[in-house]
C-alpha cells in the first residue's frame, strides 16, 4: 500500500495513560463513521505500516481514544507521537454525482460556466475559514484563486477530470488583465 493509495484520516495527538493508548484526531468531516475501524496505516519514515486497533473510547468530537494491537507501554506509544494516520482510498464513503472530496479535484480542469472557457487546472484547495479556494494555474503560468461554495457549481465531471462554476463576473479577469494598461 503506498501513500497515494490512501487519504489523511487524522495524526496521533500525544499518549494516553500509561497501557500504550493514544489519543488520535480525525481530521474528515463526520468522526463518528469511523469509530468502528478495524486498521489503519501508520506513516513510519516514509512507508505505511498497518496497525491494527483493540479499542477505540471517548469519541469526543474528532479527538478518541485508541489502544493499537502489540502496543503496550507507553514508551512505545511515545513512539507514534505525532504519526499520520490512513486508510485506504476505497475506504471513502461514496458521493453524490456534486460531492466531491478535496483531494480529488487536483489536476481537474475548472470550466468558467458564465463563458463556457477552461480557466485552468486546480493546483490546490485552500480551506480558508468558512470557505474554499480553489487555486488555478491559469493562462501565462498566473495563479488565480477562485472561491467556492455549493451554489457556484454547475457540474462535476470525473471522468473527463473537470468541475465546472460560476465563477463570480469580473473575477478571472482580475488576474489576467491586471499586468496590462
């Protein structure tokens, strides 16, 4: 299993106790649909290795408590300190055909529906406070951000790798036209 094979669950916070559990955060949208898991990949170095989990307590909102098979004393749970967390990407919950996860839309084509034009490719998702941005690599290598909410999408295509919005008037031109008087 290699790390694009897998999403981010969450990292392990700091130990708990002195038996070897540690308290882990979930870093997705609902923590309650994972609290029956079974395993998850551990990054150790630069690999995953699958822990396997006894118990799982104290879900309170996306921090719990977790006790990994084989890890008993709390210098080996020190260990971990820190540690990122997977599963694998089939794990993910399935979606509506306008839902799509974050990590998924990098690299997709951003259709402007108000003209019909391809402005870029998503380079990232920036989560800025209640809203996202979307980062476009635009015409003449120009980085434009393009704010979203549900009510700017019009379609999501993953097959031909493209989402397209509404992008608010005015906005794309912001970026490309501003370097010319």
């Amino acid at each position: 299993m290699t790390i694009d094979d897998c999403y981010q669950l969450g990292y392990i916070v700091k130990t708990h106790g002195l038996k070897g559990e540690v308290q882990i955060y979930l870093d997705v949208d609902s923590p309650k649909e994972y609290q029956n898991l079974e395993s998850v990949f551990v990054l150790q170095g630069q690999q995953l290795v699958p822990f396997f989990i006894e118990s799982m307590s104290n879900l309170n909102g996306a921090k719990a408590i977790v006790g990994f098979e084989d890890i008993e004393t709390l210098e080996s749970a020190q260990a971990l300190k820190g540690s990122e967390l997977y599963l694998p990407l089939e794990a993910l919950p399935k979606l509506s055909d306008k839902e799509f996860y974050l990590h998924e839309i990098i690299g997709f084509d951003l259709n402007d529906a108000s003209t019909d034009s391809i402005v870029g490719k998503i380079e990232n998702v920036i989560e800025s406070g209640p809203q996202l941005l979307f980062s476009v690599l635009a015409d003449k290598k120009v980085e434009v951000l393009i704010p979203y909410t549900e009510g700017l999408l019009v379609s999501l295509d993953r097959e031909e790798k493209t989402i397209s919005l509404n992008v608010p008037d005015g906005l794309i031109d912001i970026y490309l036209d501003g370097d010319e008087d």
